[in-house]
C-alpha cells in the first residue's frame, strides 16, 4: 500500500512511497531530533530512506551542537585510532587516483576531525579545504592543515572558491535535503573537477547485522546502493566516471560496507530505471534485525526479573531503541555511563548520563548497552575494578556471507 511522503524521494523528489519499517528511539531531554520515522521504499526510483518530521533546521542545530565528531578520540573522521586511520589512509590512496596533481584544490565537506585531508597532507597534497558544521572540528582541522570552515553543503562561505575535487565522504547518507546539497556541488568545480562520494552500502546491510537496525539510526537517513548514488547523481547531471565497494572496519570486531562513485559534470538528465533490488535487501536487514532485537529483548527481561533497577552502560544509538522497543523501556535505570564526553552531564529518560569515572557506589547490575564496543567495555570494567554484575546481550550468530574475510 503506497502513500505519500512528508518528505520527497532524495533521489527523484517523487511523494509516493512504501512504508517498510517503523523506527522509534528515546533521545536525550534536549534533543533537537524526531523520536522515531518510517523507513519508505520510492515506488518510482526504488530508493530507501527516512520520512522523517524532522527539519532541515534541527539537523543543523544537531551536527553544531551534538557533533560526535567534536571528540577525536571517541568518533570516526579523525583517524585517531588505528582502524579509522587505516581507513582514511585507504580513502586517500582511492582519491590519489582519481587526483594524481598533487596540486590539486580539493574540499572535503563534512570532514569530521580531518583526518582524511591529514591522510592526504601525507601524500603530498597541500591545497586542501575542510568544511563541517561543528566549530570544533573547523578548528581542529585548521591546526592540521590549516584551512577549514564552519559551514555544510547549502551554506558554504562566499570565499571558499572553486575545486578540482569535492569530497563527500559518509556525508550523504546524512543530508535531509540532498537534492539542494547536490545541486551546490556544481559551482564548486573548476573545468574538469571531479566528486568523490562514498556512502554505506545498503544493498549490503543484511551482510553485517552487529545490532538491531544499527542503520537506522538518528544519523543515517538516507540508504543508498550503488545504482542510487549513480541516479541521485545523473538527475544532477554528473556522470560515473568510477566507483567500487569497500569493507571498512566499523570497530575491532564488526564491519561497514561501503561503496563509493566519482562524478563529473555532464550526465544525461534522462529517465532511470529503478532500483529493483534495494527493497528485497533492506526488507532482508528487517528481517535479521527483528530476530536479533527479540532475542536481546529476551535476555533484557531476564535481567529485569532478578533486578528492576539497572545502570546501562552505553548512551548510543541501540540504547535510544532499546529504550523505545523492549522491556527496557519498563525498567528503572539508576544512570547510563558514556565515555564520550559529548554525552555526558545530559540527561537520558530523566537519568544522568555519567562518565565511568563516576560510577564507583553505584551498586545495581551493569546493562552493557552495545554490540559494537562490549569488549572494550568489559576490559574497562574490570580494570575499575567495579563489582557490580554485568549483563551482556546476545550477539548475532547471523553469518556475513564470507565478506567480512575478502
């Protein structure tokens, strides 16, 4: 049954979509996004996304003053630790390619901590920009190579120039108004400039289930495959001049897969062929993301009945849905603990968000609220020396289909 959007289809602006999956989180107290939207299918194009009540003006608010990037060594985009490093590293030997001048001017919007330019800094590139719509990482960027904005796709500093190459790197995916953001990429370019794009894959979600529905989160609203990005481009008029897929680490243990394409201007504005593809796979994502939410909202309930009254440590995104879609959301939580410093001295459902150091007295069971990051949080337990009772969840014994090894 199709209905009409609140939001227009990011790729072909169409209204009628395909309700696949409701999404619902608790937010902290003073969170300036929705508690929840419906994933669609665009009957017309075939792409998945967010149709979300959401405004362009709250995510702004959002990515200025909840950045999780404002923290290099809790966030990706940084290359602070060594798998995000890797990745950066990856990504610009990948740019290298497309951009083999080392006298080159290439933005990177979006940049996080700047750890991409820095990768690219060390291969020799010096005429480098980073724009983001946090403050704190323009700064941190500008004392690593030294030029960097506050600003977002739709409202970049008149002085920023023109490029030979635009980087959008795990931007897109975030982007309520991406029609408006990929038509300012136009002006941007010198005669011969390039976009690099790189999104996560979601015709391959179901490949690398980790967590319920780890893909649609707060953030994530946009759920591109290759065949998208390609459409979403040429009604632009950009055409694929490459592309590829990519498996990045998403922590120690668990695995992201992206793919990226590289655009130049020219692209035919014609009709598209639909994706027929995209919908099955994300319909195969619910699917394996279900099994796994009934099975931790199983042990949850467990834990509940020998213990009303938890800490929960982990304020991220599968907490806000475990807070929303299981039993969780009927137990009396004593404080949440997060390391990231951006969490922290807030409040989640009436409860202090507290940093580990802070937990010592606290007496009740321990709720590890991550699939991603229990190892790291067990070992940091333990060297507290906390004596409280840990809880894990179950883990996924869904298999990823031999990518995760290739």
């Amino acid at each position: 049954m199709t209905r009409r959007a609140l939001r227009p289809c990011p790729v072909c602006g169409n209204f009628q979509v395909e309700q696949l999956h409701t999404q619902r989180f608790v937010l902290e107290d003073d969170h300036p996004l929705s508690n929840g939207y419906q994933v669609v299918h665009c009957v017309a194009c075939g792409f998945v996304y967010a149709d979300t009540v959401a405004t362009q003006t709250d995510y702004d608010v959002f990515y200025a003053q909840f950045s999780k990037y404002d923290d290099p060594g809790f966030s990706t985009g940084s290359g602070e630790s060594e798998d995000d490093r890797a990745r950066l590293e990856a990504t610009a030997a990948i740019l290298s390619q497309y951009f083999p001048c080392i006298d080159a001017r290439l933005i990177d919007i979006g940049c996080a901590g700047g750890g991409l330019l820095a990768a690219l800094n060390n291969r020799g590139y010096r005429n480098l920009v980073g724009v983001d719509p946090s403050a704190a990482c323009a700064q941190l960027v500008r004392s690593k190579t030294g030029e960097a904005y506050t600003g977002w796709l739709t409202n970049l500093p008149p002085e920023i120039g023109t490029f030979d190459g635009v980087v959008l790197s795990h931007v897109l995916e975030h982007v309520l108004d991406v029609a408006g953001g990929l038509s300012a990429l136009e002006p941007l370019l010198r005669a011969g400039g390039k976009v690099y794009i790189e999104v996560p894959d979601a015709a391959r979600y179901a490949n690398h289930v980790y967590a319920p529905f780890q893909d649609f989160n707060t953030e994530h609203i946009n759920h591109f495959s290759r065949v998208c990005l390609d459409h979403a481009m040429a009604c632009r008029g950009f055409a694929a001049i490459g592309g590829g897929e990519r498996l990045l680490h998403s922590s120690p243990h668990a695995f992201t897969p992206s793919v990226y394409g590289v655009y130049s201007r020219g692209g035919a504005r014609n009709n598209i062929d639909p994706d027929k593809g995209l919908k099955p796979a994300i319909l195969r994502y619910i699917e394996c993301s279900g099994v796994l939410l009934r099975e931790i909202d199983g042990r949850i309930g467990e834990a509940l009945r020998s213990s009303p009254e938890l800490i929960v440590w982990g304020a991220g995104q599968l907490t806000l849905k475990l807070l929303a879609e299981t039993q969780l959301s009927q137990a009396k939580v004593a404080a949440f603990v997060d390391s990231n410093p951006i969490h922290q001295g807030r409040h989640l459902r009436g409860a202090p968000i507290l940093s580990p150091g802070a937990l010592h007295g606290y007496p009740q069971p321990i709720l590890v609220g991550t699939l991603l990051h229990h190892r790291q949080i067990l070992a940091q337990i333990e060297a507290m020396g906390l004596p409280n009772r840990v809880i894990l969840l179950p883990e996924s014994s869904q298999p990823s289909y031999g990518e995760a090894h290739a």
